[in-house]
C-alpha cells in the first residue's frame, strides 16, 4: 500500500487521462456491435470482421509505437500525442459510417490509434516506478481503464434507453479522447533520459527481442488471453442480446439490462484490481497467469450454463460476468509486470509494442470467431466449451515458460 502512495504524480496523472478517454471507450465499445447488426443491418460475420480489422492496423501501430517509444525524436510523450489525435479521427469516421466500408475504415484508424498507446503508456510506467511498484502501478492504469468503461456503460446505456441515437456515442468518445490528448500535452513531460551516445541505442532491438526464446513462449500465452478478452467485449453482448433464452420463452436480454450487466463486469473489475494486485504480488507470475486461466475455464463454462438454463438467466448471466472480471484483474497486471523483468532498460518500447502486438492478434482472431459461432446457432454453445477446454492448452505452455525462465 505505501509503495502506491509513493508513486510519480505522472503516472496518476496517465492514470487520469486513461480514466477520461475510457469513459468514451465505454460508450462505444459495448453497443458498437448491437448497433451494426441490429440497426445498420450488417450480418453478425461482417461485424466481427470489421471489428478484427482494427488490429491489423493496430500491428502498424504498435510496430511504429515501438520504434517511437525508444527514439529520442518521438519517445513516449509524442507517440501518446499521436495515439489521442488519430483516435479522435476514427471516431469522426464511425459516427459517420453507414456501411461496411466505412465500418472497417474506422475501425483501421481506431486500431492504429490505440495501437500506438499500449507501448508508450506502458514504457512510461516503467520510467516512472520501481520494479516494487510496478504491479500496482499497471493495476492502478488498468483501474482507470475499468472505472472509466464503467462510467461510459453506465452513461451509454443511459443514452440509448432514452434516445436510441447509437451515433452520439462516437461523438462523445471522440471528445474524450480531446480531453485525454489535452491532459498529455499539458501536463505530461518526456518519462525517459535518452541517452547522447548513439550506441547506448540497440538499432536491432527487433531481432534481439524475437530471439528472446522467453519472451516469444510468452507471447503464445498472451495471444491465448487477449482472444479471451475479445469474446467478452465483442462477442458477449450479441450473445445476451440475441441468443440467451429467457423464463417467459423470449430471446435476449434488452440493452437497458446488458448495460446493467457490463456495468457490474466492469465495476467489480475495477474494485478488485488493486486487491488482487497486491495477493499475486505473493506468487511467481507463472502462478498468477495460471490461476487466470483457470478462471477463464471456469467463466466459459458459466457462459454455456447461460445459454442452457432458461430459469434464473439473469443471475447466471451475472455471475458469468462476474467470473470473467476476475479472469481478467489476474492475468493484465501480472502479464506486464513479466514483461517488464524481461525487457532491457533500452528496448523498453520494442518489447512492450511486442507484448502489445499479442492484443492486436488475439483482437484479430477474436470478433470474427465469435462471430462466426454467433452465425451458425448449432455451434454457438459448442463455441464456449471449446474455450474453456483451451485452458489447457494455455497451462501446457505456462509450464514451459516457467523451465525457460528458471534456465534463463
């Protein structure tokens, strides 16, 4: 707890701008999908793919972030700076989107634009705390991150049920992201002392960080976890929406309802990040990934009970998300921290634009296999078993990281 109390006002101070710029997220991220299929007209297929494109560009991003962060012409200040005004411009793109082209589009600048963030903000945390501090410093980032979609759910939901006008959102998320790139320019100053000496720069960062063998294990755990996360955000709410069967034989929860649901996912995440933060601070970070996948086999099998019990659905449509939050507080923190003992002081930006690059693929693989399942009803609760019977392979590989890291 002291350690907490000790840290740089910056990293508050990110922690703040995160916090704004999330409330917009949360305004879109949830609805984005119902909106698409169910007013736009676009197939469930077709969104899922729109969405996954974002993270093709989100490679860009997060390739070109890496090699910013670690330039003294760019560092991290500007790379945010960056990331702020080519989100803002994805979102002027999707209020504006009528079709799936203009769907996809911005999507690609919203993927590019947050690919650009995760490398930056996370190499600046590392400038600016100790190796004590760093779970709690990236679980106080991720607890802004969940306060922030919180309100923006709760303040989403709020605006659908009573306008229906899905396309405000995107005008308000844009706005957030103004007030995040203001918070940077103002009151943020460059986190790293480049050093003068040209060599004191590895220029092959890139080829030393792909033969890291720890590392590249590593990134086939974290890939395994981000397209978990993906279902939740993406696939979840079309599943709530339109196939949970319900007591009075009707099909779907309404938004006002999901609204409720998400904002109780995303609340309970944010009360325990800091909690579980400090427990895990106990164990190796093998242990703390691999209790995380467990919880994610357990929220999986939760979704299928969702799926098949047509009596007290609420509550286990609660209960579902609930398990989920957990799965998540335990894997964000602990996933960053061992990326931060992996990588050296100079090459900060190109190992956390490689961990970065793992959200791009699991968010690429992710929608579009959800939305595939969501497609082909005779799949769909065969999708979720399958997801939980994944962990499995996750733990296989976490016992092979842990000999990698011990022989290392």
């Amino acid at each position: 707890m002291a350690e907490v109390l000790n840290f740089s006002f910056k990293v508050w101070i990110l922690a703040a701008g995160r916090l704004l710029s999330e409330i917009g997220t949360g305004f879109t991220l949830f609805y984005a999908p119902i909106f698409f299929v169910n007013e736009v007209g676009l197939s469930s297929t077709l969104v899922g793919i729109a969405l996954g494109s974002g993270s093709v560009s989100g490679v860009v991003g997060r390739f070109l972030a890496g090699e910013g962060v670690d330039s003294p012409r760019w560092g991290r200040r500007k790379v945010l700076l960056a990331s702020a005004a080519i989100s803002i411009l994805a979102d002027v793109v999707l209020s504006l989107s009528f079709n799936f082209a203009t769907l996809v589009l911005g999507n690609l600048l919203m993927g590019f634009g947050v690919g650009m963030y995760w490398p930056a903000t996370e190499a600046a945390i590392i400038d600016l705390t100790t190796p004590q501090q760093r779970n709690e410093a990236f679980a106080i980032t991720r607890l802004a991150d969940s306060l922030g979609l919180s309100l923006g759910v709760v303040l989403g939901g709020a605006l659908i049920a009573n306008s229906g006008n899905y396309r405000t959102l995107f005008v308000i998320d844009g706005i957030s992201f103004a007030v995040f790139f203001a918070v940077i320019y103002f009151a943020i100053a460059e986190t790293y002392q480049f050093k003068s000496q040209s060599a004191d720069h590895q220029p092959n960062g890139w080829s030393f960080a792909f033969r890291d063998r720890v590392l590249m294990v590593f990134v086939a755990v974290n890939i395994l976890f981000t397209i978990y996360l993906s279902q939740v955000q993406s696939t979840m709410p079309l599943y709530l929406k339109n196939f949970v069967q319900l007591a009075d034989s009707t099909t779907g929860f309404s938004e006002k309802i999901i609204s409720g649901l998400f904002t109780w996912h995303i609340a309970l995440a944010a009360i325990c990040q800091l909690p579980v933060a400090w427990i895990l601070n106990r164990f190796t970070r093998i242990a703390g990934l691999s209790l995380s996948f467990l919880i994610w086999g357990i929220a999986f099998i939760l979704v299928w009970v969702t799926g098949n019990m047509p009596n007290h659905t609420l509550i286990w449509a609660g209960l579902t998300l609930g398990v989920m939050s957990l799965g998540m507080v335990t894997y964000t923190p602990v996933a960053s921290g061992l990326v931060a003992e992996l990588a050296p002081e100079s090459l900060r930006g190109v190992y956390f634009s490689i961990n970065s690059q793992c959200w791009a693929i699991g968010y690429f693989i992710g929608p579009p296999l959800g939305g595939w399942a969501l497609d082909h009803p005779q799949f769909t609760n065969y999708f979720w078993l399958i997801c939980a019977a994944s962990i499995l392979l996750g733990l296989a590989i976490l016992q092979y990281l842990q000999r990698l890291i011990k022989a290392r």
